[in-house]
C-alpha cells in the first residue's frame, strides 16, 4: 500500500490489491475555532445553571428575601437620615438642579443688568424723560424677583438652625410583615 499527495490537496491511496482511492485532507481545528467552541459550551453551562437554580424554590425564596431586607434596609436608612437632618443623594441632587437653575437665571439677570446699565447710559445722554423712570421701575421689579428666588434658595439650602423635634431624635424601625 502507498499513499501520494496529489494536487488537489487530497490524499491519494494505492491499495495492494491495484485499486487506488482519494481522501480529502483533516484540517486540525484552529485555536480560534477551538476558543469559539469551548466559550459557547461555557456559557450553554452557565445557562442552565442558571435556570436550574431559578427554577430551584429554596434558591428563588432567598433571592426573595434578600430583595425584600435590602428595601427595609434602604427605607430603614432614610428614615435615619432624615431624623438626622442628613440630607440624602436625592436631596443633593434636587438641589444641585435648584441651583444650576438659579445660577442660569442670575446670569440671565446679570446680561440684563448689563443691557439696561448700556441702555441707561445712552438715555441719559440723550435725555432723562419718562423713558428713565420706566426703565428705572422695571430694574426694581427685577430685583425683587431676584431677592425672592434668592431667599427660596437660602431656605432649601440650609433651612434653619432649628433643632429636630424631639419625637424624631430616636427613631424605631419596626418588622411591618409577619416571618
């Protein structure tokens, strides 16, 4: 028996008995080939695995219990903070928009102010008629709503100096459902 490589890439096998066959050539897998096969039975496994441990009620009640004692817990932590006057994530983050807002809209005012200081320049150079007293009446309304907007940010940033009531100094977290 004797076996040829032919130019096809195929085998060529010469058998004793004077027959002769062909045999196309084994590839050997490529190591990305093999890392793509080994990484999805990896994760069929983990598959499984994973709806087997759901569908397992032992694992799905203490999943669900453990939902259940991070909530208490995070209600738990917010009723502290409040009783302590400890604002929460939430509270910085309403009043960081407040006072990007209110930022925005003192710029707002100071443009204005600017504008007005131009516009009063020139009408005092021209004339001081009623056009002034209008202008002047306008730059006060102004301000006021900028004394306002300004004494509701003071009041959300630091409320008083008032201690909390005495009934929120000590505060009792209870079981409210039945174990």
């Amino acid at each position: 028996m004797g076996t040829v490589l032919n130019t096809k890439g195929q085998v060529e096998i010469l058998l004793d008995f004077g027959q002769s066959g062909t045999v196309r050539r084994v590839t050997e897998p490529t190591e990305q080939g093999l890392k793509d096969r080994l990484s999805r039975q990896g994760e069929e496994a983990l598959g499984k695995l994973a709806e087997e441990l759901v569908a397992n009620p032992v694992v799905n009640s203490a999943l669900a219990r453990a939902f259940e004692a991070r909530e208490k817990a995070v209600q738990a932590q917010e009723a502290a903070m409040g009783a302590l006057g400890i604002p929460s994530a939430a509270d910085i983050e309403r009043l960081t928009r407040r006072l990007r807002s209110v930022s925005q809209r003192l710029e707002g005012i100071e443009d204005a102010v600017d504008r007005l200081d131009e516009r009063l320049a020139s009408a005092a150079s021209r004339s001081g008629g009623p056009e002034l007293a209008e202008l002047a009446d306008r730059i006060d309304a102004r301000l006021d709503e900028l004394a306002r907007d300004l004494a509701a940010v003071r009041k959300a940033v630091a409320p008083g100096d008032e201690l909390p009531p005495r009934a929120q100094e000590r505060l009792t977290v209870s079981d409210s459902s039945p174990s």
